[in-house]
C-alpha cells in the first residue's frame, strides 16, 4: 500500500507540475494521521465533505505539515492545493487559510 501511494505521490508531483497550481479546498482539519515529525495523511472538513489528502512526497509546502496538528487543536482553517490522481487526493501545498475570505 505505502508503495502504491509513493507512486501516485510522484506522479501527482509531475502532474502538479505540469498542471499548474492545482485545485484548492478550504476548511478543518479533522484528521492528522503520522507521528509527530512525518504526516502520512490529513483530512479537512469542507462545506460538509471530508477530502481526506496524502502530502507529495519531497513538497515543500508554505507550513510545516506537522503544524497541521495545532490546526486540528485550535480549530483554524487551511487552504490545500493539491490534484487528484486515481481517486486520491495528493496535496502540492498547505497554508493558513486567509480567516477574512
């Protein structure tokens, strides 16, 4: 399983790439799956739908991933750019949602 997502992770980096910036969702975070350095996966509530993400592997995304977990504790939104590959959704970027959009 860990092998068929690195896989989709990297083409979901070439697509990224070619793609442009990508989708973008705003919400909650309502999940953070990894330990306290790595975050394999997260989960944002948005307008009632759960979009569960796996990071691209080698991002470099705007805030450290495991700042999602204060997020998660404090109840602030973030804003995810990411594409979907295969019926996954692989995030390219993560940032603090703008709380006055």
């Amino acid at each position: 399983m860990r092998r068929k997502i690195a896989a989709l992770a990297i083409v979901g980096s070439l697509l990224a790439s070619c793609a442009g910036s990508g989708t973008t969702v705003i919400g909650s975070i309502i999940e953070v799956s990894g330990d306290l350095v790595q975050v394999d996966s997260f989960t944002v509530l948005s307008e009632g739908v759960a979009h569960t993400f796996i990071p691209e592997e080698g991002g470099t995304f705007s805030i450290p991933l495991p700042h999602l977990r204060d997020h998660l504790r404090l109840g602030e939104a973030v804003e995810v750019t990411f594409v979907e590959v295969d019926g996954v959704l692989i995030a390219s970027d993560v940032v603090d949602a703008d709380p006055h959009r």
